[in-house]
C-alpha cells in the first residue's frame, strides 16, 4: 500500500522520469525526489524515502 501511495505521488506532481532515466544516475532521483518532497512540504514521505530503498531500485544493477 505504501509503495501505491509513492507512485500517487510522484505521478501527480509530473516529474520527467524520461530525463532522470537518460541521465542513469540514482542519486539525481532522489535529490530531485526530495527536492520536490520538501517544496510540498512532505517531510514524513521524504523520511520514509530515504529509510527504505525505493522498488525500482537494485544494488545489484551495475551496468
């Protein structure tokens, strides 16, 4: 449930995944992430961004 009320999140506020994916590097995901986050004044999202990886996210991946 938790991970549905991201993507709502996320979705709603428009942010270009297109560009964040061209640029394949994970820490602008999460600065921009946050960035937005704090704008809104999401504090406990961010907290909770940050605590757990997110599900797209693998360490495994290192291409």
């Amino acid at each position: 449930m938790h991970n549905h009320f991201e993507c709502i999140v996320l979705g709603d506020l428009n942010i270009s995944f297109d560009k964040m994916k061209k640029s394949n590097h994970y820490p602008i995901w999460r600065r921009e992430i946050r960035t937005i986050f704090k704008n809104f004044s999401l504090i406990d999202v961010v907290k909770s961004f940050y605590e757990r990886p997110s599900p797209t996210h693998s360490i495994k991946r290192k291409e």
